[in-house]
C-alpha cells in the first residue's frame, strides 16, 4: 500500500500567504488559513484527497463562518414539517420575540416584588398546568433528556419495565435501552416484539422494579397482529403495585391532532409522568418538558442532574412565548404547515409557479405529498402540491440552491427538482425565487 503523495503535501500554500487573500481581521484571516491547511493536509495522509482543492475559496468561506458564526437561515422548500436537520419547528413570531426580549439581563430567577430570589419555572409550570392539566413541570434541553432524568431519579439501581415493542432507535444511533442503562437503571423487557398485554407487565413486576415506561414509537410502526396494553390498563397495574408509570410521549401534541396522543390525556388517564419534546408538534424550541404527579416531578427536580440538563433563559422565554401561543388560540407556524389542506396548498403552488415564470423558467405543479418528519407521524403522508423543475443534473442544482444565499433545500423527485409550498413561509417567496431563478438561468 503506497503512502501519501507528497507532491500534494508539498503543493499546499503557506498559511500566511493563503491568509493575506482573505477579508477581515488579520487574526481571523490566520485562523481560517490556518484550519483549512490543516485539514486539507490530514486528508492527503488518509489518501481521501488526491488533488488540492481551491483552498482560497474554502478559507474564504471559513473565515466568514469564523466571523459570524456557522448557522444559516435556510429556505425549507423540502415539504418535511419538523426537519430535524433544519431545526425541527419554526418558531413562532412571538416565541422569537420572547427571545429577543431576555437576551439581555432578565428575572430569570428574581421576584422582582420582593427583589429576593425566585423560581425559574413559575411562568412554565402555570401553562402546562393550564394546558396539560399537569400538577407540575420542569423542563430540560430535550425529550431525551427528560427521560433520562427520569430513570435516573426515579429508578437508578432498579428495573424499569418496557414493552419489547418499544424498545426503539431513533435519529443518531440514540436507544431506549442505552438510555436506562445511562440512568444507572436495569431494562427489563416486557411481552413481545409485536403482542404485549398489561398481565405481562403484572407478572414482571417484583421487589426490584421501580417503574413502567412507555415509549412513543417515533419513526416507526409496527402494523398488522399486534396488540399493546391500554394506558388505563399500566396505570391500574402500577398502581395495584406502587410503581411509578412513565410515558414518553415524544410529538407533544397538545390537541391529539392527527392520532397522536394529546398530553392531558395522558395524564388524566392517571399516568404519572409524561415527557415530551419542545420543537415538534408544540412548534417552540428545543426542549424536553417533564409533566405529572407533584411529587414525582419534585424528585426530577431534587436530583443534581436536573441543574445540569436545565435550559437557559433564552429557550425558556421562547417556550413559554409557544405555550402562551396555544393557550390565546394562536396557531404556531408548525401546525399551520402540517394541517395545511391540499385545496389551500395549490393555489399557492401555481402563484409560485407564475412567479418563476416570470422569472424565464418553466415550472409545472404537480400532487404531491409532504411528511411532519422529525421522528412525529412515520409514513403518515400530507397530501399537497409542489412545484416541478425539469433540471439536467437535479443533484447538482440542488446543492447549488444550498450553498447559495439565502440557502435553499429543495427535493429531488423522478431526476427533476421540486419546491413544496408547504414548507415555505410568505415572506420567504420572493427570495425563493429569485435564488431558483439565479442557480438556473446563470450560464
């Protein structure tokens, strides 16, 4: 096996050199020739790189990042609802505004009646409980977390009991089991794969077990003979046994839209703790909010690792903005695009369509199906519309339209490019456009 190609080595420019092409302050210009130089230099010695790239270009763009930062807007043209590589749920006007407002100093956690300090949570814990009904709530910097504060004050050193059905795998190689055994609690499975009964959970049950946990399925389902227990069922068994019953709800619908179980059904069914996410089908940022039982969520809030996975003013003024938004009857952006009906989603394809007509192109409109995504809903399609491109190279003018700005993610459908109003906000149309029309009309 031959070894790297050292002319290549030898062919990469000099830091400083690279450096004085490059906009900005000197010492920004450095650390971005610097990084790329270096990077470039590791993939010659692994032998993935066999011809030097334009590294004016990559340092360029580096040195902005470095500047102001890696995060872009991004145009979400893709139809996917809650894109978790974009950010899952857009947040609302007045989630953005809330952020805004407490970036600089805040009453995070003074009373400012008595100028003494006070609880961080009370805003939340007054909406949820509004509602979800919850007695209590705390929340933490997501679903997963949640859970895992969870099993781990509720039931480290002992069984936590969950169907087989349930043991799931999401996004990032992320699983339930791992999770329990992170919490310092001991799995034990219940039923099977695609039949589990609220008796299997009875008979497992013994001196060591500390609580039940049902999971949301998230990305997947299992369809055909299967059978799970009733939620009233697992509450009446634990309850027949003093063991706590957990569900992780996921989605965190708070009006049970689209067969998605709702919070406060959860917990009036006498569950004792619900965990859900922040950034799904509540529409705010990311953030795992833990409802229920005082008494059960006072011991999550008594456990060191709470004050470790606890959010910052930032996240919790957005959520609250969110919550505040559900209870005035204020539609958030997330359900506005998922509930959007086929019949409203055309007419705002074919004024798309005009517009890039206007613009030299020829787009047609065509049906088309768009997906809540985000692990909410798998394979449950919205049925919409989309505009059509018939592009030579689909791959290439979609990576164009993402390196662009503003950036833009489109989908390639059948060799051609589709743009999907659904996920495209009004104030983002003519930009759209005018990029789509840029990337496919410069020679």
């Amino acid at each position: 096996m031959s070894g790297p190609d050292k002319s290549l080595l030898r062919a990469l420019p000099k830091v400083d050199r690279l450096a004085q092409g490059l906009p900005g302050p000197a010492p920004v210009a450095m650390a971005a020739a610097r990084q790329v130089v270096q990077e470039t230099r590791e993939q010659i010695l692994a032998g993935t790189l066999h011809t030097v790239p334009d590294l004016q270009a990559a340092a360029r763009r580096r040195s902005e990042e470095l500047r102001a930062g890696r995060l872009r807007t991004v145009i979400n043209a893709s139809g996917v609802v809650v894109h978790t590589n974009l950010g899952r749920a857009p947040w609302s006007a007045s989630a953005i505004a809330a952020a805004t407002r407490v970036a600089r100093y805040c009453d995070l956690e003074m009373d400012l009646d008595s100028g003494r300090r006070g609880g961080r949570l009370r805003g939340l814990k007054a909406l949820v409980a509004e509602l979800c009904g919850a007695e209590d709530a705390i929340v933490v910097n997501n679903c997963a977390a949640a859970v895992l504060l969870g099993v781990t004050a509720l039931a480290r050193g002992r069984d936590v009991l969950v169907s087989r059905g349930e043991l799931v795998e999401i996004g990032g190689s992320f699983r339930v089991p791992d999770v329990i055994a992170s919490g310092g609690a001991r799995l034990q499975e219940v039923g099977t794969t695609n039949r589990t009964r609220a008796a299997d959970f009875a008979r497992a049950i013994d001196e060591h077990t500390a609580a039940i946990l049902r999971v949301h399925p998230s990305n997947f389902r299992i369809v055909g003979f299967t059978e799970e227990p009733d939620r009233a069922e697992l509450v009446a068994v634990g309850r027949a046994h003093s063991v706590v019953v957990l569900e992780d709800l996921g989605s965190g619908s708070l009006d049970g839209a689209m067969g998605e179980t709702a919070v406060r059904t959860a917990l009036e069914a006498g569950v004792d703790v619900v965990f859900f996410s922040g950034d799904k089908l509540l529409g705010g940022p990311q953030a795992g909010i833990v409802a229920g039982r005082a008494e059960v969520v006072e011991r999550l809030r008594r456990h060191p690792l709470y004050r470790a996975l606890r959010v910052d003013k930032v996240i919790l003024a957005a959520l609250e903005a969110t919550l505040g938004d559900h209870l005035a009857g204020r539609v958030p952006p997330v359900l506005d695009m998922v509930h959007a009906s086929a019949d409203a989603l055309q007419p705002r394809a074919e004024a798309l369509a005009e517009a890039l007509r206007a613009e030299g192109l020829q787009p047609t409109v065509c049906a088309d199906v768009g997906y809540v995504g985000g692990g909410a809903l798998p394979g449950q399609g919205l049925p919409g519309w989309a505009v059509r491109l018939e592009v030579s190279e689909p791959d290439t003018v979609a990576r164009a339209l993402r390196l662009g700005e503003p950036a833009v993610v489109a989908r390639v459908v059948r060799d051609g490019l589709q743009l999907d109003p659904r996920t495209v906000a009004d104030d983002e149309v003519e930009a759209l456009v005018s990029r789509v029309a840029e990337v496919l009309t410069t020679p």
